[in-house]
C-alpha cells in the first residue's frame, strides 16, 4: 500500500488536511482514491459532512481506507516521495460523490482563506424547503463566522475538548440565533 507525491508540495498539503481532520476527531478514517494523476482524501467530519483534498501523486492500490492519525504519522514520519500505508482496512462505510463533474476553483487573487466557510445542504433538502427563506437564515450566520472566530471554535473542540455540539448552540446561542 504505497503513496507517492508528485512533489513536496502535495505532501505538505494533503498533510495539513490530515492534521485538521485528525484534530476534529482522532479516529477518523481516511478513503483515498487515485485516479489522473491525482490522489483524492475523503473524511466524514463531526459536522456530518464529507472533506475533501485531491494533490498530485499515484496510490497502489488505487483505493484504500486508512485511519487519520496513521497517515497523518506516515506523512510527517517518512519524508521521502513514496510512503507505505501498511495494511490500511479502516471501515468505510458512506457512499462518495463521482468522481467526475466537479469543477477546481482557483483563489488565483488570494482572496479565499482556507477556513473559508460556505454552507453545503442535500438537494433533497433543498427540494423541500422554500429556498429564498433558508437563504434568508443561513446568510448571516455565514456572515458572522471569519477565520478568527473559526479558529476559536475550533481550540475549544480540539484543544479544550468541548463538546462540538455544545460549541455549536452557545456560538449560535451568543450570536442571537437561538433562544
């Protein structure tokens, strides 16, 4: 179970969204997948979403389950271009989007932080709700949460151990959007 980065650069990528997964939750597993030239990392969060990194490189096999941590050990222990995954066999147990019909955005006038928030809803839920009025309840809480607040939402689930639901309501609670 090999991976092997096109360059420094990939590594050190796929290495920082790995350090933020594993942060969010220690046992987090890991679904990599090589296709083009490109591995992909997905990783269920605690927001009951699914995070994504695609960096230039190869995997052997061209799928394979991993825990967070070992590869986030892996990554930062081995530094050369071609890292063995051991035996991998984490439990996945969601289905992934296609791998195809996704369109890569550039920040090329550096404008989008990496903790840039946007809100992600199911079509399904979509097709149930009036979408102008979800728009209407979502816009600013979007519009209260910046890097910095972020960040502190996230010291008190990683660094504090709080409890992310608990740090959700009194962030939203503290904002005036729940009672």
């Amino acid at each position: 179970m090999t991976l092997t980065f096109a360059d420094p650069s990939a590594r050190a990528d796929l290495g920082a969204f790995t350090a933020r997964l594993v942060r969010l939750d220690a046992m987090a597993a890991v679904r990599l997948r090589a296709g083009r030239g490109r591995v992909t990392a997905w990783a269920p969060t605690p927001f009951e979403t699914l995070a994504t990194r695609s960096v230039e490189g190869a995997l052997e096999p061209a799928e394979l389950t991993v825990m967070g941590s070992v590869l986030l050990t892996a990554l930062e222990v081995e530094r050369t271009p071609e890292i063995d995954l051991g035996a991998g066999g984490a439990p996945w147990l969601t289905d992934l989007p296609p791998d195809d019909g996704w369109v890569r955005l550039e920040d090329d006038k550096q404008t989008q932080p990496a903790d840039a928030i946007a809100p992600i809803v199911r079509n399904d839920y979509l097709a149930k709700v009036d979408k102008a009025a979800f728009q209407k309840l979502l816009d600013p809480v979007s519009a209260k949460i910046d890097t910095a607040t972020l960040a502190d939402l996230y010291k008190q689930v990683a660094v504090d151990k709080k409890d992310i639901k608990d740090v959700a309501a009194a962030w939203l609670k503290a904002n005036g959007f729940v009672k």
